[in-house]
C-alpha cells in the first residue's frame, strides 16, 4: 500500500456547525471495494436530521450571515476554504480512493485539484459579477437584480464523491445560498470532512450542512421538504425522475437534474493519428472505471479505420493496469460494491447473447483480493440498438459499432434517450463542424474526450438532464434567482 497511515474518519452527520449522531442513532457500514472489507460505520440520516438541517440551514440564510455578506466578504472565505482543502489533499484523495476505489493517481491529481480549482474559481467570479439595469425611458429606472434562491438540497453520486459535491457547493455557495448535502451512502466521508474544512475556513453555522443516509430515506426527505427552495442532483435518470415527482407532491421547488449518458465517440474515415485517437478512446471508456457519466462508452467507427483502430486499442490497454486503488500505477480501480458488481457482468453477458464480439477482457478479474474487479472490455460488432449500446453499463466496456457514410454516423449518434456528452474524431475541419453542430448533446469534443473545464457549463440534452449546468457562470446562475425592483419617477 502506498499510503503510510489512515486519517481519523469523520462519519457522523455535520448540522449547524457540529458533527452528530442520526437523531434515530441509526448506522450503516461502508466498505473498501478493493477488498470487500468494512471501512467505518456511518450515521444514518432520515426525515429528522433532514428537518433540522433545513432549520439550521433557513436561520443562517434568513438572518443574512452569509445570504447577504459582501460577494468580496464571501470570496475571501471560500478562498481560504480552498486553500484548506489544498492543505488537506491527501488526506480528501484518501477518502475517495478508500470508499469509491477510485485510483489514488486520480483522486490526488484530478479529483482534489479539480476541486480546489472550482471553489477559486467561483469564488473569484462573484465580485465581478454585475446586474443589470432595464432600458428604459425617462420616467422609470428598472433594476434586474440576481439573489440566492435560499436553502438549497444537494443530492450526490458516489463516482466522484468530493468533485459532484462540490461541483454543487461552490456555485450555490458563492451566490449566497445555505446548503445540505446528501452525499450517496457508499462514499460520505469525503463530504464529511469538507464540511468541517468549510467551517474551519470561516463559513458561518448552518450554511454548509451534510447529511449522509440513504437514498430512499435522507434523499427523498431533502427532495420532499416543504422549505428547501432547490434541488440540485447529479445520478441516475431513475432516480432524477423521482425527483420532479418530490417538487410537484411538495412545494414547486426549482430542480436541477445531470443524468446519465450513452455518449458516442465517433471516428470518421479521416482521423488523426490513430495511436492518439486510441489514447482518447480508452480514456472516455475506461476513466474512473467507467463508472462516469460522461463515459464515451459507444464507440462508431468507420469500417475502413476499424481493424487498425482495434488493434490500436488493444495495444492501448497495456496503460491501463487494474489493481490495488493506492499503488500510484494503478489506473483501474474495482467496480464500487458488488451489486454493481454484477450489474455490469450481467451487461457484459446480454452483450454476448445479443452476437456481440468480445476483443478483450470480458470477466471479472483479481478475485483472490476480495474486491470488485472487472477486466477492461472490448465489444466489436455491436448494433446500435443492442442492450450494451443502449443502457449506462457505468462500467469498463466499451462497444464498438461500425458504419459506412457520415449520414449514418450521425443518425447512430443521435439515436439514444441520452444526451450528455459526444466525441468526433477527424483531420476534416468541415466534417468537425459539421457533426459538432448534428449532435444533440450538451457537449462535444473534437479530437478528444472532453468535458471542457470550469469555465465552461456542463450538462445534457435529452434524458441526461435540465434544469441549470454544473460549472462556468451558468452554474452560478442557476443558483440564483432575478428580482425586477421598479423604480417610478416624479
Ligand atoms: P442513484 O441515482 O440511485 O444515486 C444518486 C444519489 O441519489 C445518491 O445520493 C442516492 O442515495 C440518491 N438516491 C437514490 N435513490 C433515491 C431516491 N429514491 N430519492 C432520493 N434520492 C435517492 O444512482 P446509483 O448509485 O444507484 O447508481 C445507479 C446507476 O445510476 C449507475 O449504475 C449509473 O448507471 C447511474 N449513475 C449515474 C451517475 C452520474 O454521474 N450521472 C452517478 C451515479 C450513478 P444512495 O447513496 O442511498 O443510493
């Protein structure tokens, strides 16, 4: 193991500035998938400890401690709060690794860091951030003001447990809303351990509270109270659906909603260098197991390229060692517990039933370690509208479909309940436009997989999600709302 010692584990749920047990003092125990051994056991929020959050969180926002701070007073705070969390880097890439089996490399060099950076990033903006005024004419002056929308829910995944939570918190924050965060019940601590850095940091009691606990229990309480203004939830369609159902059987609140993805990458008879195009391939595939929402995990290829981009591809995969999370060569990481487990090996089985050809991988692997490993996997030969290039697998398979013309690509691009993310690789400049402007998704990458970075709004089309944009100044926005303040002269 790479890591000399473990850090002390903050599990109990953070309310109004201090950590405390479930008001049930209920529990739940979370694992190492790496190993399938328990890790720490957990408070288990419900309905109670939701209410006294929101409580917690609607006294801090009413009495303007922070809601109504100077934006230069609240860029301050949240600057040394990523400093804080900058201090505590290996200590947050730990956390994620531990319970997520996320590769170590990555929690420290992309998780953490991506963290740190959106919270200085948005920190940053709101003090150049201006209203605006209304044209118009001599006798009225109209102001278009933006204030925070107040207590706001977030409901977490457990794929990139700090960099959602926070994808959420600093936008939210930094406009001057109070906050509770209800991390996924696999991976609490991370959130845990922020909360108390974001106090430490200075911000004040109840405007940064976590409640870890299940879904169908803390989740569905946050989404149904009657005095949370917004929810903003990053996980499955299933599970975002619900909570439009929670808004409209409560009080109409605002919901924000980033979903799944069938994301296509699509390599055109012209590509770059083959090798390159590989490297990008099996990075949209396999990054973070596959387990991301962005995942480029339909592969279309032009018949004339595919056997050689195969072939690239296989070559490819000896950068992609699975093993141990925190041995640094690692970068496959197991499946995140074992129903998932068998989620994504039940996948990998209908792949083959529906004639799917397997190219590598195709089991699961490293069993004597007790954790959750799946060999990375290669389909060819799939159809577009088999179950394997259809449904999130949320795992490392990725499938590849040819096709013969450009028309054929796009249409097989487009047809998909998903619209998160899309790639297109080719040296053709027109043919790049061409097809970035076709795709109907929220993001597309031209000779890469990307997600852009924090300057840019990330979200879907389609079944992937609406309702705002994670990062860039959109985000910001979707944490406010506008008033109209109408000034009648004399
Ligand atoms: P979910 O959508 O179920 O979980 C996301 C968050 O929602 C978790 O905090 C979860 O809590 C919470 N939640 C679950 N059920 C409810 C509910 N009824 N009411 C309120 N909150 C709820 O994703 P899963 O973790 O179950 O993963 C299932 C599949 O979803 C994956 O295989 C993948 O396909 C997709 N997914 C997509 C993600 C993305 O980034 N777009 C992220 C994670 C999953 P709890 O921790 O208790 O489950």
């Amino acid at each position: 193991m790479a890591v000399a010692a473990l850090p002390a584990f903050r599990t109990k749920a953070f309310i109004d500035g201090r950590f405390r047990d479930a008001a049930s003092g209920e529990t739940f125990i979370t694992e190492n998938p790496a190993t399938g051994q328990p890790i720490a056991t957990i408070a288990s929020g419900g309905a109670g400890d939701i209410d006294a959050a929101v409580a917690a969180a609607r006294r801090a926002f009413d009495d303007g401690r922070w809601s109504r701070r100077a934006p230069a007073e609240r860029k301050e705070v949240l600057l040394r709060f990523a400093d804080l969390l900058e201090a505590n880097l290996e200590e947050l890439a730990l956390l994620d690794s531990l319970e997520g089996g996320k590769p170590i490399t990555d929690t420290r060099e992309v998780d953490v860091p991506d963290a740190v950076r959106t919270y200085r990033w948005f920190a940053e903006a709101i003090d150049k951030v201006f209203d605006a005024v209304a044209p118009t004419g001599p006798d009225a002056l109209g102001l278009i003001v933006r204030e925070p929308i107040g207590v706001v829910g977030a409901v977490v995944p457990w794929n990139f447990p700090l960099l959602m939570a926070t994808w959420k918190a600093a936008p939210a924050l930094a406009a001057g809303n109070s906050l509770i965060i209800k991390p996924a019940r696999l991976t609490s601590m991370s959130a845990l351990r922020m909360a108390e850095i974001a106090s430490e940091a200075g911000l004040p009691d109840g405007v940064f509270n976590v409640v870890p606990g299940s879904g169908s229990e803390a989740g569905q309480a946050l989404g149904r109270h009657m005095d949370v203004d917004m929810v903003t939830f990053t996980g499955s369609t299933e599970t975002g659906r619900q909570f439009l159902h929670y808004s409209a059987e409560s009080n109409l609140k605002e919901v924000a909603l980033e979903m799944g993805g069938k994301s296509p990458q699509v390599v055109l008879a012209d590509p770059p260098e083959l090798d390159r195009v590989a490297e990008q391939v099996l990075l949209a595939g396999l990054m973070n197991m596959g387990e991301n929402c962005s995942a480029g995990s339909r592969l279309l290829v032009h018949r004339s390229v595919r056997d050689d981009l195969v072939v690239h591809l296989v070559e490819g995969l000896k950068a992609w060692p699975v093993g141990d999370p925190l041995e640094a060569e690692t970068r496959l990481g197991p499946m995140v517990e074992q129903p998932h487990l068998d989620k994504v090996l039940g996948y990998i089985e209908k792949g083959r039933a529906e004639g799917a050809r397997i190219v590598t991988g195709g089991e699961r692997t490293l069993t004597e370690t007790g954790g959750y490993f799946v060999a990375p996997t290669i389909f060819d030969d799939v159809g577009n509208t088999m179950t394997i290039a259809r449904e999130e697998i949320f795992g490392p398979v990725i499938s590849l479909v040819p096709f013969d013309d450009e028309d054929e690509a796009i249409a097989l691009a487009n047809q998909t309940s998903y619209g998160l993310a899309a790639s297109v690789y080719t040296t053709n400049l027109d043919r790049a436009i061409r097809f970035a402007r076709a795709i109907r998704a929220g993001t597309v990458g031209v000779n890469a997989y990307s997600e852009g970075d924090i300057t840019t709004p990330f979200g879907g089309y389609k079944e992937s999600g609406f309702g705002g944009r994670d990062k860039g100044l959109e985000a910001f926005e979707q944490y406010t709302q506008k008033k109209t303040i109408w000034f009648a002269l004399g």
